[in-house]
C-alpha cells in the first residue's frame, strides 16, 4: 500500500477535447504539481520528460499545445515566463504556472503519482473514469470511447471502438490502479473502482516507451544548443574548434516551435486560423483556396488580422467538434461572420459584446433586455360605400329611323318622324294646277332656298348636327323677298 501523495485537478475540458493529445494531461498534471510551490514549476523539459516517462520531443509537442490556443474555446492552460537570454540562451529555465480555474468549472481530482505510472493512454482512461464516478455517471464502453480519440492517422478525430476500450479497460485494472466488478450493477452491467494508488507495485518508467513517438517532427521546437560530441569531427576539423547543431543567435529550446504553414494558406491568413486549425485538414483543395480567398479579401477591405483572430476564436467557443458537420461550411458561413451576443446588437463594431479595436464591452449589449412591444399596424380606412344607383332608365325606339328615345313616343315615332309628311308617289301624273300649288307651298314655307344652318337644298329636309331629319327652321319658313 503506498500513500496517493500530491493531488492536482485536472480541467475537464482538456480531458475530453480531442485537440489534446493523451501526454499533454501527463505533462498537465507533473507542471501543476511543481507549480504549487512558490516559485512555480522550474523544471526543464528534459527533467519533465523524465518524470513522465516520455520522450523529449513529446514533452515539447505537450508544452506547445498547452501554452497556445489549442482547444474549442481557445483558452491557454499553461503561461511560460522565459528566463534565458535572448542571444545567447543562457540563463534560467522558463518558469511556468497552470491556468486559475473559473468558479464552477468542471475538472478531476486526481493524484499525480497515476501520470508518472501509466502511460499516457492510460492515464486518459483513468482520468475518465474517475470523473465519472465523482459524479455520478453510469461508466459504458461507448462514453468511454468518446473521449479516447485517435490523435494520428486517417482515422484522426475519430472516437476508438468498444473493442479498442474494453482491451484498454483490462490493461488498466492490471496495473492496479482500476477494480472491475462484473456483472454488479443494473441490468448485469460491469462497476468499475477507482483508487489512489496502485494496489501493487507499478515500476515507474525511466526511459521513452517505444510508441511515445521520440523521433523528431516538424514543429517540435529547435534543437539542442550545447555541444554534442558526438556531431564533432576533431580530425577534419581546425585545432580547437568543434561543430555544432545551431548558432549562438538562434532561439533557445524553452520557446517550442508554431505551426509549419501548410502550402494552401497565404502568410497572411496562417495567423487568423490559428483558433480552427484542427478543422484544416478536412478540407479539400476548392474550401482551402476559398477560405484563403476569403480570408484575404477582409483583410484587404479593412479588418485586422488580430480581429478576424478574434471573430474565429469566440465562435469555436461556442460550438463542439462533434456538432461541426461540414468544417468547410461551418468556417465561410459561420466562423468568418462577426459574433452576435445573445441581446442581437446590430453595431457593426461588436464581435461578441466587444467594441473593436478598443476592446471595451458594448453599450449595447450591456444593456438589460428590454421588452419591446410591437405596435400592430394601422388598419387603412375602410374604401367608401358606392353610391346607390336608381333605376335603369327604358329607352325607346323609334320605329322609322331607330332612333332611341327616354321619353315615351307618340304612336311610337320621334317628334321628327311624326311631324313629317307622308312622301307622295312620284310615278302619278300631277297636273299644272297642282304644280303650281306646290311650288306656292313650298315658296310660302321658305324651302326654295337653301337653309342658312344646315344648308340643305331646296326639296330637302333640314337635319341636325348628328345627321336626324327636324323640322324646317324659321329661317326657311320665312316667304322669300
């Protein structure tokens, strides 16, 4: 039985998102314990590598990951003071301290002996388990493979198999540190114990696993600045002289390396996509070159590069990995449109109730909400009643010329037709008596002249302006001079 010794909490969300990889909780848990000392932790990444049974190069991947804004919500967990001097790299090693958790946030009381015994894998596992025994949860294989990932390979990302675990849960309970009591809990499932220590003796590690991966990789930092006998070639070399990996001048090995800019990104954009770089590689040629695209032309109409930075980093807080289905939608949709907070400010300065550049919080948005009461729209008025109409009026026809008529006809002609003399037959034979009594008529009634208003001929009947038969006028009723 051996004492459980220091115990540190870890933050949860470090435990479940799969932007960590499984030594960074080791390397987590080992500068958190040497933290809690005044002076914080001290040690260097060789003397951490060692206490994590991991190599170098692993240990420096963990450190960078840890000090950047790796996660979904873009918070640093580890902050690195460098103590050694800028040209020549001597001096102090870096001082380093873990992040303040918020109140309410969600972590893992757990001892630090289990991140100097188990490997990394493991040590996840047990971590996961512990958490979920603190509150409560039911433990299954599957919730248990969401939060083991694979970190390498064409299935990166993807959640491990209940096979892959069950296996992992039997290493786990060999080395002590887990109890499975089978077929104890509802409905025949297993229960599992976790406990402080091992309950048999677990040999440290002192040297690299064989799948810590201790080659070196692009990005992991630079190279050693001492000199390695090894690399030194006395014979061809001058008298005195050696051969070393770096100058002087280069950057010491406490400042890990950044992100190597994949070949599809401008120099420009690789700094804003800092915050969503694990969504990168699952985008193809046609999204790269568009979020590229993109990307450059904000920049050019007047967004910053530390304002876009921002803009990403506020929506990758707010949304799971597992919730992104399409990155590639999500990033020129979503991700590259400006934060809205939850009172929907419409000034186009806020990226998520922050003035920008200033950095001050909205005025807007730190107003309490207001309900606002829609005036309902005004009614139009109502279109006027139309006017009573009377009765159709009846028209009469005229059963001569067809002319209509409102008012009722004599013996159904017009006044024209009814005043209107019967025509006599011309093919009689008239006399000169009768002749001449015509011509008198027509010289008494004034039609042997023409009439001065409608200029009718002598013989004819004066018409009106439409063309209807009327009564001679007076004019040709008057006796001729």
């Amino acid at each position: 039985m051996r004492p459980h010794g220091q115990r540190v909490r870890y933050p949860w969300r470090i435990v479940e998102d799969p932007a960590y990889a499984d030594v960074d909780l080791a390397v987590y848990g080992k500068v958190a314990a040497l933290a809690a000392r005044p002076k914080g932790c001290t040690a260097k990444v060789v003397v951490l590598a060692q206490y994590c049974g991991i190599s170098v190069s692993a240990a420096e991947r963990a450190l960078r990951r840890l000090t950047s804004r790796t996660g979904r919500d873009g918070w640093v967990e580890i902050t690195t003071r460098r103590r050694t001097h800028r040209v020549t790299g001597t001096g102090e090693s870096a001082q380093r301290r873990t992040r303040v958790l918020d109140r309410g946030e969600r972590y893992v009381w757990a001892p630090v002996l289990a991140a100097e015994t188990l490997r990394p894998r493991l040590h996840r596992l047990y971590l996961a388990i512990r958490y979920a025994l603190t509150r409560g949860l039911p433990v299954t294989l599957t919730d248990l493979a969401l939060v083991l990932r694979h970190h390498t390979g064409r299935h990166a990302g993807q959640p491990l198999g209940t096979d892959s675990v069950s296996v992992l849960v039997a290493e786990l309970e060999a080395t002590g540190w887990l109890t499975v009591h089978r077929r104890t809990g509802y409905r025949g499932r297993h229960t599992y114990e976790v406990h402080d220590h091992p309950l048999h003796e677990a040999p440290a590690p002192s040297t690299p696993r064989p799948d810590d991966g201790s080659a070196p990789r692009p990005g992991d930092g630079s190279l050693a600045s001492k000199e390695d006998l090894e690399l030194t070639d006395v014979e061809k070399g001058p008298e005195g002289g050696d051969r070393r990996r770096r100058t002087t001048g280069s950057k010491p090995v406490e400042n890990p390396a950044v992100f190597h800019r994949p070949s599809g990104y401008s120099g420009r954009v690789w700094p804003v996509l800092e915050p969503v770089r694990d969504l990168l590689p699952a985008l193809g040629t046609w999204p790269t070159a568009r979020l590229d695209a993109e990307i450059r032309r904000l920049l050019t109409t007047g967004a910053t590069t530390r304002q876009l930075h921002h803009r990403l980093s506020t929506h990758r807080r707010t949304v799971l990995t597992a919730d992104i289905a399409d990155p590639a939608r999500w990033l020129l949709g979503v991700a590259l449109t400006p934060a809205r907070s939850r009172h929907h400010c419409d000034r186009a300065d806020c990226e998520g109730g922050l003035t920008w550049p200033a950095g001050t919080p909205c005025q807007v948005c730190a107003e309490p909400p207001v309900r606002r009461t829609t005036r309902p729209a005004p009614e139009p008025p109502p279109a006027p009643a139309p006017a009573p109409r009377g009765p159709r009026p009846v028209w009469h026809t005229c059963t001569t010329c067809q002319a209509p008529s409102r008012t009722p006809l004599t013996a159904g002609q017009c006044q024209p037709c009814h005043q209107q003399p019967e025509p006599q037959p011309t093919d009689q034979p008239t006399s000169a008596a009768a002749a001449a009594t015509g011509a008198r008529r027509a010289t008494q009634a004034g039609l042997d002249q023409d009439c001065p208003d409608c200029h009718a001929p002598p013989g004819h009947r004066c018409h009106t302006a439409r063309g209807r038969p009327r009564a001679p006028h007076t004019t040709r009723t008057t006796t001729a001079a």
